[in-house]
C-alpha cells in the first residue's frame, strides 16, 4: 500500500471490490470476450455494490468519495483480463456519467444519472465521427433549434456501450460557423426515433461493445441540452484530462499485472536445467519494466491526486496518458515475449492483453494528437482555459 495516498479504508474497498469481481465477474469474462457483450445482469450488481456511484453525489445515490476509490476501481478492473469488460464500466461510470453531472441540471441527473448510479442505465458518450476523431472540432453532426426541439442530424463511431446503452451523451454543432464554439452537448434516450446503430469488430477489448451510430432527424426536447448552447467544446476539453488519466491509471495497472504473471511464469519454467528467472537477460528486462511501471504509477497518483484538489491538470494528465500507454504496450509486448510460445497461445493470458492494450496510444487522444498538445502548452505556451 502506498500511505501517501491510500488509507486502511481504501484498502478494505479494494479487496471488496477484487472478492466480487473474482466470484461474480471472472467466471462470465471468457463468454463475454466472445460474445462481445456484457450482460445485463452484472451492471445491475455493479451497481448495487455502489460501484458506479464512487465520485458520485449522495443527492443521486452517489457516495462521494475521493479520487483513489476510483484509482482502485480502475486499477481491479485491469487486474481480471479483460479489457473489454472494464471499457464498458468505466466508459459509463467515468466518460457519460461525467458529463451528466457536470453539465446536467437537476432534472437530467434525476432521470439519468441516478439510474446510471444503480446500473439500472447505461451511457454512452459520442464524440468520434467516420470522417475524424482527433479533430474534434471538424465534427459534421448537428443539432438544430426549432422552438422547444432540436433535431439531430449525423453520425459516430467507434463508440464503447455504443449498442447496447440506454442513453448517449452526444456532441453536435448547434452553430457550425462558429466551429469549435458552436458545439453543444445533449443527452439522449436509445429508444428516440431515428437512432440505429450497428455493432463493429474489432482487435482487442472484445468483451466491450463498439458502435457506430446514425441519427436521422432525432426530434429531442430542448430540455435534453446538457450545460450552455455552444459551450460543448470546452466541457469536452475539460473532462479529457480525467478521461486520460484513467487511461494512464488502466495502463500502469494492465502492466503491473502482466509483469507479475510473467515473474511467476519465469519462476516455474525451467530451461538448460534451472528456472529461466536465472537468466540475467531475462532479470535485467524484468528489472528495467518494474521501474517503468513505478515510475508511471507514482506519477498517475500524483495527477489523481492535483485532479482531487481541483487543479487543472490537461498538461500532466496528458503526459501521464502519453507516457503510461506507450509504457504499457511495451511492457506487454516484452511480457508475452517472456513466456515464449505460451505468450502466444490464447490459455495464456498475455494474448489477449498483447490485443487490449494497443488501444491504450490511440482511444481517448492519439498519442501524436497529445505530443502535439504537449508541444503547444511547453513551447507556445498555450493555456487550455478551464471551461467552467
Ligand atoms: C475500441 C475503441 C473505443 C472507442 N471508444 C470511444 C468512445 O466511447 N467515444 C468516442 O467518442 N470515441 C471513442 N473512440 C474513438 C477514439 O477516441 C478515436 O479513434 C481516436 O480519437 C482517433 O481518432 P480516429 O480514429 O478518427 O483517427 P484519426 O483522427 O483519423 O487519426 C488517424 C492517424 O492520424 C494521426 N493524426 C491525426 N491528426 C494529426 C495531427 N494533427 N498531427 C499528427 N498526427 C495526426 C493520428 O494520431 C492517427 O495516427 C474509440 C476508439 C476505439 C478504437
């Protein structure tokens, strides 16, 4: 346990939460990887367990803790091998649920968030279109005004709880002259006539559900705009740097457990009559992956713990994504090499991990779109304003 940032309590909520994922998540993990869908049953338990309430407030259902409940939480999903499975929870719990209760008025965090709270509903947030991801501002889907509707015209992709979501949380030009200042952020119901989605196969996080989705004159109530008209862009900006640094804290945790797996792997396999944990080759690789690991660690709790306090933070939480997800694809890549064949082989868990964590460099911020942030903010020094 590191005591500067968890407490005796924190650790009693992380062996909680390890119990019941272990008893009521692992034995489902294999079935869903192929099946690409997470039953209903287990958001329905996730919530009870009050585990999509964490950062949330008591008001909804929520139990408002701080930010290292949701480390935890981040950290036990990695440590099951899938994924897929903890895109889904913490696409949900930290990327729709979010913005539903930053932006959201009273009534939209009655309606949604506290069911999302209970796992009673699951969200989506919709930002990526087909024809760009990383230029956010290029997005081409709109929301037009009439009276007390909006009518929303266009398309996403590649959108985790894409299909299977209850609500989407979607941006869309309310002005579109404006380009980045014409954005807007809405939520909206599944059922909403002219949505249709279609499910895409994919590499890795097999377990987790990516869509892509069309809207063909959704007729929304005016009541369903999250925030203030056209200021859509900046909220996105602003929860980015929560949204990288759960991809940092997934990535330093994905590699803390293929390194682990791989330290035990090397202990019982014997080759040239002695335990390939003797080779030095072998050592020193495991010795150069665990300081990277620590490193990462150290600085993702440190970010957590700037982000608690309220600081801004885009600068190190783009470092921390930048850094942790380039460290984790070679950890793992490195980690599989170690258990020669096996590593390839699908009862070995490194396979899937190999396929999981490749996603880490390009979901949520390429890694050349946050060098080139990085590059603005230490070069130019530009300041990414917070948005509220
Ligand atoms: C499994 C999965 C789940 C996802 N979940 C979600 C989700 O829930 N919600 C959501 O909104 N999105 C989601 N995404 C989308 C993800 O955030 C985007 O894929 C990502 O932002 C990149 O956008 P793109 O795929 O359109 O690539 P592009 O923007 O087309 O980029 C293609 C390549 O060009 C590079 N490039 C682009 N612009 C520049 C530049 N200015 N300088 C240098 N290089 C550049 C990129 O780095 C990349 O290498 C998901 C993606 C995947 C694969």
């Amino acid at each position: 346990m590191n005591s500067m940032y968890f407490t005796e309590e924190h650790e009693l909520f992380r062996k909680s939460l390890k119990d019941f994922l272990v008893k009521e998540v692992v034995p489902h993990i294999d079935k869903w990887e192929e099946t690409g869908t997470v039953e209903r049953f287990i958001w329905k338990k996730m919530g009870e367990m009050g585990f999509f309430g964490l950062a949330y407030p008591e008001e909804y259902g929520g139990l408002d803790l701080d930010i290292f409940y949701t480390v935890i939480f981040l950290e036990e999903l990695q440590k099951i091998n899938s994924g897929g499975f903890a895109a889904n929870m913490w696409a949900h719990a930290y990327l729709a649920m979010t913005h539903l209760n930053k932006e959201g008025n009273k009534e939209i965090k009655e309606k949604y968030l506290a069911p999302s709270i209970t796992g009673e509903k699951i969200g989506c947030l919709c930002i990526t279109e087909p024809f760009g991801g990383s230029d956010v501002s290029g997005m081409r889907t709109t929301a037009v005004k009439k009276g007390d509707i909006y009518i929303i015209n266009g398309s996403k992709t590649f959108i985790t709880n894409g299909v299977y979501s209850d609500y989407l949380v979607v941006a869309a030009k309310t002005s579109p002259e404006l380009g980045n200042r014409g954005m807007s952020i809405f939520v909206i119901d599944r059922d909403t006539t002219g949505i249709s989605a279609t499910k895409l196969d994919k590499l890795g996080w097999r377990a987790s559900d990516t869509g892509e989705i069309a809207f063909d004159n959704v007729v929304i109530p005016a009541g369903n705009l999250m925030g203030e008209e056209n200021k859509g862009f900046g909220y996105i900006m602003q929860h980015f740097s929560l949204e990288r640094l759960v991809m940092a804290v997934n990535a330093h945790a994905q590699s803390e457990f293929a390194l682990e797996y791989a330290i035990q792997y090397m202990k019982d396999r014997q080759a040239f009559g002695r335990s390939i944990s003797e080779f030095q080759a072998l050592r020193h690789s495991v010795a150069q992956m665990a300081s990277e690991i620590e490193v990462c660690k150290t600085y993702n709790y440190n970010t957590a713990k700037r982000l608690d306090n309220d600081e801004y933070v885009v600068k190190e939480a783009t470092m921390a994504k930048l850094t942790s997800t380039k460290m984790a694809d070679d950890v793992i890549y490195e980690c599989l090499q170690l258990l020669g064949g096996y590593g390839y082989m699908e009862d070995y868990p490194l396979a899937r991990m190999f396929r999981d964590s490749r996603l880490g460099p390009i979901g949520g911020g390429t890694s050349e779109i946050l060098r080139e942030i990085l590059a603005k903010i230490i070069i130019d020094n530009k300041e990414y304003k917070s948005a509220t």
